[in-house]
C-alpha cells in the first residue's frame, strides 16, 4: 500500500495555496494545526526576505501513517473502504517539492521517486526509507539515554525522522528547503470529500482489483475511496510507478483547481471542512508564518503551478548483486541538481552545433516509443533519422563514432543518463539510438499504442491533461 501517501499529500494544496485566498480573517483558524522542529531557522531570518537561493522552497511529504496526529488508530471502516494495510508508517510514499521563484507568482512542482537510489546516513538506500532509518535509530538513543516517557520517545524520534527526509531531499537536489509540511491517510480521506471531489481524465477504462480502481475512459470527478484508487493503480499501466506517479500530479493540479474555484472558497461548510481536516491531520514545520506566506502569496492562480518529474537514468536498477531481483530507481545526483536550478532560472546560452543525424530503434514493447523519442531530440536540434523497431534488450544504448563523443553523450544524457557505446559501424554523422524494455526517460510516458508525443503533455493546474 505503499501508494497511498501519494495522494496524501495533495491535501497540502489547501495550506500551500488556499490560505492565500482565505485571507487573515479565515486564517487564524488554523492555528491549531500541528507543529514540529523539522527546518534549522537562521535567527537572522526577518519575516518576508526572500531566500537567498532565489526561491521559497517546500517540500511536501506524503506518508502512510494509520493515525491521527494525536497517535489515534484511524477508525476500521476507513481503513476497510481505502484498502490500507497494517502499518507503512515508517516510508515516504510521497515526495514534491514546490519551487517559487523569488518575486514571482508561479510555482514550479517536481516529484521525487520514492525509490530513488541515493547516498544518506547508514549507507545508500532508497530515499523513503530516510524517514524510517531515521526514527528508529533516534528512538534506541533515548532510550538507551534513559528515557521512559512513550510520547516523548515517539515524538523524538518522528521529528528525527522528518529532518532525515528534509536532509535526503536537500542531499539530491541541491535545494534549501524553506518549509515542510506533512499529511496522511486521514488527510486523503477528509480533504478529497471535503472539496466534492476532483476531475481527472483516463485515456481508457481500467480496472484493478488490488487497488480497487474501476474506472471508464474519459474524464470524471472521483473522491475518497475512489480517488485514493485512481491514484494508487499500478498493474495494466505503461511504466508502473512512473505512471502512477503522473496521475498523482493530476490529481494534485485538479486538487488545486478546485480549492481555488468559487465553488469552494465561497462555501463556509466547504471551508470549514478543510480547515477541520488540516487541523487533525497535517504537520507543518514550526518557523512556517502561514500570515507573513500568505500576504507573499497573494496572487497566485490555481493555473500557475506547472509539475514535472526530476531526471531518471534506469527505472529498473538492479542496486544489490546479491539480490538480483532488488530494483530502485537511478538517479544522477549532478542532473538532479541542474534540473532543480533550472525552474527557477534561465538556461545558459548554448551555441548552436553542427548538424547531427539520429536514428532510433525502439527494442521494447511500446508501440509508437522510437517516434515520440526522435521527437523529443528533433525539439533539442538534433536532425531526425530512420525510426524502426530492432531485436528484444531490457536496457537502452547510444553508439556513435569517435568524431560524435561529445554530441552522443549529449543524446545520452538529454534522454536521461543512457549509457553510450563508441562503434565504427555507426554511420558517419550518424548517432544511434537503440531504446531498451525499461526506458524512461522523455517520450516514454506515451505507454503502449499511444499516438506519437501524446505522453509528453505538460501537467499543469489549468486544465484536465488525459493520463492511463
């Protein structure tokens, strides 16, 4: 059940951008909201100075916590109609950061794998088990230090837990988190009915038996139970967890759309739901002055947040030889970095290079893959060669002749950190790019029998984007 944190976590549309639009008379009422230690304030810091790596930065985290913010068990029938196990209260399951841009109003979202394979204390591992490592960990030293008090025990070692999160997330992407805000299953299941539901969009019907998803082709509104399905399917769609991961952004762009709408923000029942629901399920860092974020705030639409996904090299990393069979996600650490600092500044120039031929052979099961990918390097200046498929292989290449090193490991790298082959066969001119049953990288998103770049369609709050 590890996906239920994903849609978690678009219940923090309402504190992140609805306290903008309830103004100071209808904000003080959620000063009940909970509170932890979870950013280091400089003392220095004054109220509404803009940070000084040019963006407030928030990272949002979803995750599967079977309790209130009190430590009460959530009531068994909500756990029966979300499906929820026992227990994933030690993962992440959710991982988005919210870029704005120092004097702007748009806001720039990236999600972050879960399983993102990355360096953190304890050794490498998969980024939501930050959060865990942490907490147990912090737990043994108080008590081994003498503690007895459970709550105090507890609390320790969650605020560990959510500083260790804080600090993977930093390590990655090179971003200074500003503030931090945390939600659950009693979030999910509160804020989507609160708001009468959400509108979303499938390319084709589908239905699933773990997750409970049943759902026609076309847009709809689902809410509670069945937008937690919407979101947590996996089985029949084209890239997984990927897949799944965009239809999280979905729901999160038309989460805000309809928080923001007059529907909802000039009903008091509406509003006093959703504040009611924050209050008992959210955590948000203590330095966060909700008055002082939303007069910067003030201005932002429901269609000015745009989200994307930060670079992956291998959706399929097999991480640990002696368990072949273990996958993550690999991420390049340099590229997640650039990513990040590039949605809030303007690319360099780059000077224009010759002319570069690239074919592309498309090696897995999608159909249509080899098209939407020279697409993308045709957008990038590259000159589109033949597109054809090619014999079966799990992972991509990209070979070129030594006179195009420079310009293949280009290709390699704006297609997500492929490997690349030097090869005296390759046309001279030519690059070649052979796409593997695991790619991901751009163009993939596209899934079996779509049309070519239909995948590709930025998400963003202002209207329905289509997704599997």
């Amino acid at each position: 059940m590890h996906a239920l944190g994903k849609i978690a976590v678009a219940g923090l549309a309402l504190v992140v951008l609805g306290g903008t639009a309830y103004g100071y008379v209808n904000l003080h009422a959620l000063d009940g909201v909970s509170r932890d230690s979870v950013i280091d304030v400089d003392p220095g810091t004054k109220p509404g100075e803009q940070p000084a790596d040019g963006s407030l930065d928030i990272l949002l985290v979803g995750r599967d916590a079977r309790a209130d913010n009190q430590g009460n068990p959530l009531p068994p029938e909500v756990l029966r109609e979300l499906r929820a196990g026992a227990n994933g209260d030690d993962l992440t399951d959710t991982l988005i950061v919210l870029r704005i841009p120092n004097g702007t109003k748009e806001v720039k979202a990236f999600s972050v794998p879960r399983d993102s394979y990355v360096s953190m204390p304890g050794g490498k591992g998969k980024i939501n088990a930050a959060f865990g490592r942490a907490k147990a960990a912090e737990a043994r030293r108080l008590r081994n230090a003498g503690e007895t008090d459970k709550a105090k025990i507890d609390q320790g070692a969650l605020t560990a837990g959510r500083r260790a999160t804080r600090q993977a997330v930093e390590d990655l992407t090179g971003v200074k988190i500003d503030h931090f805000a945390e939600v659950n299953l009693l979030s999910f299941y509160e804020i989507s009915k609160a708001i009468g539901g959400v509108d979303v969009c499938l390319k084709r019907a589908t239905k699933d038996e773990n997750s409970g998803a049943d759902f026609r082709a076309g847009e709809q509104r689902v809410a509670g139970a069945d937008a937690l399905a919407f979101v947590r399917q996996r089985d029949g769609l084209p890239g997984t967890d990927l897949a799944r991961m965009r239809r999280q952004q979905v729901f999160l762009a038309g989460l805000a759309r309809q928080v923001l709408s007059a529907g909802t923000l000039a009903d008091p029942g509406k509003l006093g739901d959703l504040i009611d629901a924050v209050k008992r399920s959210v955590v948000l860092d203590n330095a966060w002055n909700l008055l002082d974020f939303v007069a910067q705030m003030r201005g932002v639409s429901g269609g000015g947040i745009r989200f994307e996904t930060i670079p992956i090299v291998n959706v399929d990393y097999r991480y640990d030889p002696a368990n072949p069979r273990a996958t993550a996600v690999q991420v390049d650490p340099a590229a997640v970095k650039a990513f990040a600092a590039s949605l809030i500044g303007t690319p360099p120039p780059v000077t224009p290079a010759a002319p570069v031929t690239v074919d592309v052979a498309n090696a897995g099961p999608k159909v249509g893959l080899a098209n939407r990918v020279a697409g993308v390097l045709r957008d990038k200046g590259f000159t589109p060669g033949p597109t054809r498929n090619t014999d079966s292989r799990r992972t991509s290449l990209v070979r070129f002749g030594p006179e195009l090193a420079e310009r293949g490991a280009e290709v390699a790298k704006l297609l997500g950190g492929l490997a690349t082959q030097q090869s005296a066969t390759v046309p001279a001119g030519h690059i070649e790019v052979v796409l593997g049953s695991v790619y991901a990288g751009p163009g993939a998103a596209g899934g079996g029998g779509a049309p070519a770049g239909d995948g590709d369609e930025p998400i963003t709050s202002n209207g329905v984007v289509c997704v599997y």
